[in-house]
C-alpha cells in the first residue's frame, strides 16, 4: 500500500507543480478532467493554451485544443454550478485534482455529488478498504463541497499527500 500511496503522489505531483505556477498568475481553472494534462519528464504540461510560465511549455508534436465542457462534470467543484457565490479560487482546483484522486483510488467516475454543496463522496475505503486512513482523510479535505474546508492551495494538497504516503 506505501508503495502504491508513494506512486500516486508522485504522478500528481507535476500537476501540482503546474497549479501553482497557475495560482502565482492568478489564473484557476476551476473545472479540469486530469486528461486535459500530460505528464512527461516530471512536468505535467496541459492540451489546451494557458499562460503558464516559459519552463512549462507544450510537447512538441501535440495538437492544442479547448478542453470539452462536458468532461468537467464531477470532477467540478460546487462554485462551478453557481454555489458558494460562484468564485473559483485555488481553492477550486484542489477540489479538481481531489477527485481524479478519487477516481484513481476507486476506479469510480465521479460523482453527480459533486454539483451540490450539501452532499458528499462516499469514502474512497467504502470501496477499497486497504486504502490508508491518512490517504483517506486527505481525499476527503481535497473533496470537501465546502470551499473553506479544502486546502487552501496545492502545494498544502501536497504536503498533506506526502504526508500519507509517510504514514502509511
């Protein structure tokens, strides 16, 4: 189980890294599906232009599109569909990154949950129970419908993961 705690933070963390050039910009997506993203050599570089600083540039070879609305669903943190005033924040993209966590430990798709504040994911251990307390509690933080609850930005989302995948 370290092992496989310690591996997915190392596939997400290049995503991280990616966040926090955004958020240095004031830039949030809001709403990304972990497939508008492509990990290679350690940086995960996005399929769509963004204005991201001049060490993250597009692979070579690729085709850059407009990512598709509707692969957004449920992977949308509720301030997507008009909740909490509407306000993207860093906020919002750890919420983004907390469900493709739940959706790589489940295997699940994500969830209509996800478009209403009042309600909750299932726990990741409801469907793996081997998965770690501590992993647990992080994808639960990341995936809190209410914004102020969530870690305020990737780089605590990643403390805290590495945090687990110490524990466990």
């Amino acid at each position: 189980i370290a092992l496989r705690v310690a591996s997915l933070v190392e596939v997400v963390s290049p995503l991280l890294d990616t966040l926090e050039v955004l958020h240095k910009r004031g830039r949030f997506l809001g709403a990304f599906h972990p497939e508008h993203f492509v990990v290679h050599s350690d940086q995960a570089h996005p399929l769509w232009p963004l204005p991201l600083s001049s060490r993250l540039p597009p692979l070579e070879g690729l085709t850059l599109t407009a990512p598709d609305a509707r692969c957004h669903v449920g992977y949308a943190p509720p301030e997507a569909y008009g909740h909490y005033q509407g306000e993207l924040s860093e906020r919002s993209d750890v919420f983004s990154v907390g469900m493709w966590l739940f959706y790589a430990l489940t295997g699940l798709a994500p969830l209509e949950e996800t478009r209403q504040p009042t309600r909750r994911l299932p726990s990741v251990r409801v469907y793996h129970p081997c998965v770690s307390p501590e992993l647990e509690a992080v994808v639960r933080k990341a995936t809190s419908p209410v914004p102020s609850r969530r870690y305020p930005n990737a780089m605590m989302l990643r403390d805290a993961l590495r945090w687990a995948a110490h524990m466990s």
